[in-house]
C-alpha cells in the first residue's frame, strides 16, 4: 500500500482510501482529503515532519502520523 508519506516532493496523487477511524479519518475528509482527490506534496520538513501539500487549490500542512492513513495512487 503505498501512502501520502511515500509520494516524492514535487509529485502528484490521487487518494483512494482514508484508512483508521473516528476524529482522525473525520478531520482528514473535513480537511478535503476524500476519494478520488488529486494533490501534489509541495515540501517535506528537514525531519520529515510535516508534510506540506496542495489540495482542492490550498495549501496544507499535515503530520506524518496523518499521512500514513491516507493510501494513494
């Protein structure tokens, strides 16, 4: 299963499942990160912690514990 951590800076990918439950998965589709959404990972900080990415026409910052659950394309 590839994941959003897994995409390189610079590349583009479609979400095709949140994985986990409850508050998590929730905050992660009211943020926009739902089936069949395209994004691009913008930057990756030094430690790899956050992940900065461009999605729906924003920009969002979102932790790799965050990342992890989202399986992509």
């Amino acid at each position: 299963m590839k994941t959003l951590g897994d995409v390189a800076v610079g590349d583009s990918s479609t979400i095709i499942k949140l994985h986990g439950e409850g508050a998590l998965r929730r905050h992660l589709m009211d943020l926009g990160l739902i089936k069949g959404t395209q994004f691009k990972v913008v930057k990756v900080a030094p430690l790899g912690d956050p992940i900065q990415i461009t999605v729906r026409g924003y920009e969002l910052s979102i932790r790799k514990e965050e990342a992890a659950i989202v399986e992509v394309q």
